[in-house]
C-alpha cells in the first residue's frame, strides 16, 4: 500500500504552454507538471541532444587533465581503476579506449566484489604497483579512499579521482579530485553518473578543439547504459547523454552491445531507456554481482563478432544464475519475516543472515523496500565480517543515515537513497538500534509514495495519446514514465491470462469502457471483485503486432474509490508503534482498542466470506470503514493469540483460516488487549 500523490497542475499555464509551443495538450500538461515551463527549458528538455557544460568547471579538472597528459607524454603506465557494476564498467571501458586510442600506455582493473569489495584497496594496489603502474584514475569510485590513496602514494604511484559519490569529511590525498559533490566544486549539473564523470573528462582531454558530436557518437551508448543502470535523474546532461545513446545502440555501433541485444530478444525491437534497464544493464551488471567484470569490460570493448557472441551469450547465462540466487534469498527472508514479523515494523529494516551472495542483497534490498515502503539495510554475514546493501525512500537520506552510525561500522558509502557498508556481526544488533533511533529522532517517517502526473478521462484515452507521450522521452528517473489515474472505474470482467499469471480487466464508467492489464497478479490473489468501483493509477504505452498499433494500458495500483491510504497507512504506524512499546497518547491508544462489537464485526465478516486472503486496507472497505486499519490489525493478533484464526503472512501475502472454537472465548485474555488497556490506564493516570 502507498501514499498515491497527485501532482499540482496549473492548467492555465499548461494551456499557454500547448498555444505558444504548438505541443499536444498532454505533453504541455505533463511539461507543466515537471516545472518544464519557460522557452529554454522546454526546448532544452525536448530537443537538446549535443549541449554539455564546460568540463572545467568541475574542480580539479585541470589538474586531472594536466597529469594524465604528463603521464602520456613521459609514456608512463597508466591504469583506469574501475567498478563491478554497470556504471563502473561502462565507465572503465570508455577511459581505457580512450586513452588507447591517443597512444596512452594503459591497463583497467576492476576489483572482484566477492574477494575484494568495492573501491580501492591496497592489495590491487600492490599489485598495480608489480605492474609498475604510475598513474591510477578511479571512475566510478575513489571518493572514499582516502587510506588507498596514501598508500599508494608512499608507493610512489599517483592517483586521480573521479567519481560521483558522496564525499566524507576528509577529501582523499589525491593529484587531482573530480566529484561535483564537493563543496567547493562550482559545476552547475551535480547529477551526473560515474560514466558521466568519466565521459567529461574526456572532454576535458581533448581540450580547445573537442568535438563533441564525434565523442557522443563514439561513447554515449557507453555513457547511456551507465547513467540509466546508476538510477541518477534523466535531465539535463543525463538526458543528452542517453538520447543519443539510444541512438547508437539502435544503430548496433558498438558489436558487443549488438551482441547483447541478440541474445536478450531485443533485436528488432524499439530501443527504450525501460528496456535498456530492464534488460542490457541486468546483464552487465550479472558478472560484476557474480564476481567477473572483467567479461563485461571485455565485451564492450571486443571488435570480434564470434567473441562478442560467445560472451553475450555467457552474460545472459549469469544473468539467469543472478535471477536464481536472488530468488533463493528472497524466498529465505520471505520464510524469515513470516516467523519474525516483528523486523518489518521497524522504521528502517535491517535484515542479515549468512552467506548470501553479497552481489545481489542490494537488488534483495530494494524488492524489501518496494513490499514495506521504508528504507531496508540487507547484510549478508562471510567468515567474520557482513557486507550491507541498502535502499531508501523519497525523503528519507539512507546515507546521512548510516553516517550517523560510522562508529560502528568497518566502512560504507553510497547516496541518499542507496548505501554500502561493512560492519562486524557483533555490532549488528547495535546498529539496527542506532540507525531506527536515529530515523525516530528525524520525526515521522515518509511514507513510500506512488507519484501520479494526473487525472484523465479514460474517454479520451487512445493510441494517439499513447504515441504522443515518447515526445518526452527517455524516461528514467528524473523524468519517470507518466502515471495517470483512472477515478471511479466499475470492475465489469476479470480474465485470468498465461495460466493465472497475470489478470485483464474490464473496467467502465458513464461514458467510457476500457481494458487494462494487471501483470503478475492472479486472479486468485486479486482482493476486487466485479462491481466493486476502484482508482487505478496506469502507464500507457502502444503495442506493435504485424504492423497494427494498439493501446496499451498497464495498472501500476489499484484502490477503491473512496479508500483512503494515507488513514490507512497512518493507523498502521501507530499499531507499529504500540507493538514497540512507543509512547502513545489516550487518543492514539484509544484509536486501537477494540471492543467486543468491533471483534464480532470482523468474525461474522469474516465466516461469512469465503475468500481466506484480505489485504488489510480491502477488508477495512468492506467493513465500510467502521474500524481503524491499526484496530484491525489488533483483532487478528488477538484472534490468533485466542486460538480463533490462524494467521500467515510473508512479504507475499495475508492469509488467515478460520478455527473451530467449542464455548465462549474470554476477549479480555488476550495478551495484546491487556497490554493495550494496561497502557491506557496508565496513561489516564
């Protein structure tokens, strides 16, 4: 369940936009939405495709540029230290051939994450130093190695940093340090990715006569799969960077890409940033989880066809090996949270367990933090140290988060919304404490939000609506695909498809009737019912089938009409709460305690109701919203505890099954009841 969060429209000003601009209504619309209002912006946004910023305004690009160049003219070794994921191998594959390509004596290395865990460290500093390696440029990382750094500095090798992560108090020790975030960098656009890094300083290389239109077409399909694969905003520089990009990997430029593309089923489909992120940037992210960059690496720079084949092949091989692994721990933490469900109410989830591939507890994170809407720290324990990955929230900064708690950890990094980090078993439970505390002293907690751009009238829904909306694309974060809401939808059908894997709704209003697709849900996990009248928050899109276009329309959520989440999702932080023995005022306490009418308004719903499967929120509806969702919550718990119902629920699902009770149960008995008026009563005192 989510807070849904309609976007302010100034639909005079949209108007003007779509007169003046000669744009389709819906465009102007979702311009105006964007805060894409005046003529620089909107031209900008729609149809810049080559304007960069001067790479020196970024700090220390001078002095990057005037060291590598240095490096090259006494033909020093050079090495372009790089990341295991998708932006980082991007980013090393596009130094390293440039630096090849102007003669330089260069080598890459990428760390291994399993062995060597992220960034620099001083092993494959040795090691570079046996390689006599003068010079090391970090892409993607560095930020934070601030020891490495030393190191290799007493080592008699130098170190240029480029990165785009979030710096600490201490800056590293380096010959040059290139990251917008630091405080006295005075580049205007501070969103770029690693890759984006990288690229502009290969700007910054080629110095006076750059010719950027010749560097776009050479790299920005490099550039493109690292920005969208490093989630960072889809606007301004990004946005240039991945149009053209799409552009060239349309075109099949570079042959491993093309490679990838074959294998994946791409081929002879419409390139998309979505399609890019679901399907290129999994593949070449699968070796890097799995301990093999360098495949990757490889790949995208091999001019050899069979070769490219055989690896793309390869990546899609782990890929799928990525995608079980990931199913095997989920299903581990599914079974965990059903036996622990108290971990799930924490403000931030900090769940660990032992020998879970540290390559994937951050996609493991991510899908825990999409099922509960907070921020979810996955650690994974091997030999004597964990390995952490997190996600976040809109609102809530997950770094500065785990900043707060540093003295306990052995190392981490990240951004606001994803982090890193190392920390020893015995200081796990301290830190889950310390990292929640902190969350509470910040005051409430966001909700998890699904942002909608507007309401429309599925009357004027059609293909042309559809088509018209690619004139804002690429889509990504920033500049996320438009979500529309669907109001006061009657539910006439609903068709089981591929076996009961996914559901097609019939939907109609007043004036209009439409069908929409609910992927990966099946029918008997669908909590709605023909003639239940339901909001619908979609994503519109055209499909192409023998050269016939038809609309396209995909539910995102659904809730009743009338329901009302932010209530909803409200009571159940207060039942939280209360379950971890929080203060709570009279009202608040009040707000829970249910009486025996309450009980014997659910149990006669519930027995005479077939379905043993109620999200919380539909069953709330259909008791018309005569109880709290949080006093719901305490009748199952004290139903269970009573021996009236048994209770399943995971990350999947809620279900309960109905129990055969011989004579009156004493209401009062239950643990959670007396607890309850045990708190109120002394909160009257």
């Amino acid at each position: 369940m989510k807070q849904w969060s309609i976007a302010k429209l100034n639909k005079e000003r949209a108007s003007a936009i779509a007169d003046n601009y000669e744009l389709p209504p819906i465009i102007a619309t979702l311009l105006e939405i964007r805060n894409i209002v005046n003529e620089e912006d909107i031209n900008n946004f729609l149809y810049n495709e080559n304007d960069i910023d001067n790479p020196f305004e970024m700090k220390d690009m001078d002095k990057a540029v005037q060291r590598i160049k240095e490096a090259i003219e006494k033909d020093e070794k050079i090495c372009v230290y790089g990341d295991y994921d998708a932006d980082g191998v991007t980013s090393t594959a596009l130094l390293f051939s440039y630096l090849e390509t102007i003669g330089a004596d260069v080598i890459y290395y990428i760390p291994s994450r399993e062995n060597e865990g992220y960034g620099m460290n001083n092993d494959a500093v040795d090691y570079l130093k046996s390689e006599e390696v003068n010079l090391i440029i970090t892409v993607d990382n560095g930020i934070s190695a601030v020891d490495e750094i030393d190191y290799a500095s007493s080592l008699g090798i130098d170190t240029v940093v480029t990165d785009h992560h979030m710096p600490s108090e201490v800056i590293p020790n380096a010959v040059a340090v290139v990251d917008a975030h630091q405080e006295d960098c005075h580049s205007k656009f501070k969103m770029l990715s690693g890759v984006g890094v990288a690229f502009k300083l290969v700007m910054a290389l080629e110095g006076e006569y750059c010719d950027l239109d010749m560097l776009l077409d050479n790299y920005a399909d490099l550039v493109s799969i690292g920005t969208i694969g490093d989630i960072v905003p889809l606007v301004s520089e990004n946005r240039v960077f991945v149009k053209r990009g799409i552009q060239s990997i349309t075109n099949a430029d570079r042959v491993g890409i093309s490679a990838i593309i074959n294998e994946s089923g791409l081929a002879n489909k419409t390139i998309t940033a979505g399609n890019i992120s679901y399907t290129l940037v999994p593949r070449v992210n699968a070796v890097g989880r799995l301990g093999m960059s360098q495949k990757s690496v490889s790949l995208l720079l091999t001019e050899d066809r069979d070769y490219a084949e055989e690896m793309a092949q390869k990546l899609g091989e782990d890929n799928s090996e990525r995608q079980r692994i990931e199913k095997e721990i989920l299903q581990k933490i599914n079974t965990f949270i059903a036996e622990n469900p108290t971990v799930v109410q924490d403000r931030v989830i900090i769940i660990d367990g032992e020998n879970w591939h540290q390559g994937v507890i951050g996609i493991v994170s991510s899908r825990i933090k999409d099922t509960y809407g907070k921020p979810c720290i996955v650690l994974s324990k091997i030999g004597d140290v964990c390995k952490g990955s997190g996600r976040s929230v809109d609102g809530f900064d997950l770094w500065e988060a785990v900043n707060a708690c540093s003295d306990l950890l052995i190392q981490y990094g990240g951004h606001p919304m994803a982090v890193g980090l190392g920390i020893v078993p015995e200081n796990i439970d301290k830190f889950r404490k310390a990292i929640n505390s902190f969350a509470k002293n910040r005051g409430e907690m966001p909700f998890d939000k699904l942002n909608i751009d507007c309401k429309l009238n599925p009357a004027y829904i059609d293909v042309e609506l559809a088509k018209q909306l690619k004139y804002l694309e690429p889509f990504g974060a920033g500049n996320p695909t438009p979500v529309f809401q669907l109001a006061n939808m009657k539910i006439t059908n609903i068709t089981p498809l591929s076996n009961d894997k996914h559901i097609k709704l019939q939907l109609t209003n007043s004036n209009s009737h439409i069908s929409a697709m609910k992927f990966f849900c099946s029918s008997t996990e669908f909590p709605y019912v023909v003639g239940d009248y339901v909001d619908l928050a979609v994503t519109l899109d055209v499909n192409v089938y023998k050269n016939t276009e038809t609309l396209s329309v995909i539910v995102k959520d659904i809730k009743f009409s009338n329901a009302d989440n932010i209530n909803y999702l409200k009571s159940l932080r207060l039942f939280e709460s209360f379950c971890k023995g929080e203060a709570l005022s009279k009202d608040e306490l009040s707000a829970l305690i249910p009486t025996r009418e309450d009980f014997a308004l659910v149990y006669r719903y519930l027995k005479q109701n077939s379905a043993t499967h109620y999200p919380i929120e539909v069953l709330a509806h259909r008791l018309n919203d005569k109880l709290t969702y949080g006093k719901i919550k305490v009748i199952f718990e004290a139903m269970n505890e009573l021996g009236l119902v048994a209770i399943y629920e995971d990350m999947k699902r809620f279900e309960f099954r109905l129990l055969n009770v011989n004579g009156k149960v004493d209401l009062e008995s239950s643990a959670i009841i007396k607890q309850l008026k045990k708190v109120y009563l002394n909160e009257q005192i």
